[in-house]
C-alpha cells in the first residue's frame, strides 16, 4: 500500500496536493520502512514543502517519520534528501521560517563542515 502511495500516488501531488499531503501524514502514523524512508521524505517534502509552501509542516512530518530512529544509512539519506529539498527551497520566493528544525539543521551541518 505505501509502494502505491510514493510511487504511484505521487502523480496527483500537483494537482491534488493537499490531499496527498493528509495522505502522507495519515501514512506517517504508522511504521514507515527503512527501504521508504528515502522516497517519503522527498515527496513529503517537495509535496507540502514547495508545492504547498507549509515548510514547518513538511518539517514536522519528516521529523516524526525519523524520530526514535537508530541513526544508519537509511535514515541518513532521508534526512539528506530532506536538507537538500530545504536547500532548494531557500532560493524560491516562499522560503520557510528561519527558526524551522530544517533552517536549524542546515545551519548546523554548515557549521560543522567549514569548521573542519
């Protein structure tokens, strides 16, 4: 069913984004698996973040989809498939609230990177 919904569903994320957003969301409440993490949190984020401009709900749903998670490379490539999207966004016109868990995140990880 979540195959259907990622893969398949994501064909009416443009006209019907809303929709497919509380589609998500509802998905989101239940165990989401490791070999889904990528894909939700990319349509999870293009869909709410930059199709409906909600950033902080798009946060939101992929923090919950990670949360109480073991850090692995699954959950790595969601998180980054998640900062990139957010990364994407800041050059758009609707660009999220500065005190966002993802305007946070990326400031960390910029932090990090150029106090190498």
């Amino acid at each position: 069913m979540l195959d259907i919904l990622l893969y398949e569903g994501f064909g009416d994320h443009d006209d019907e984004g809303e929709r497919y957003a509380a589609e998500l969301e509802a998905a989101a409440q239940a165990e989401v698996p490791a070999r889904h993490l990528v894909q939700f949190a990319k349509v999870a984020t293009h869909t709410i973040g930059e199709h409906l401009g909600d950033w902080p709900r798009a946060a939101g749903l992929v923090t919950r989809l990670l949360a109480g998670r073991t850090p692995d490379a699954e959950t790595a490539k969601a998180w980054a498939t998640s900062m990139s999207h957010r990364r994407s966004a800041a050059m758009s016109p609707r660009r999220p609230k500065r005190n966002s868990p993802f305007a946070a995140a990326s400031a960390l990880t910029s932090a990090r990177r150029w106090s190498r």
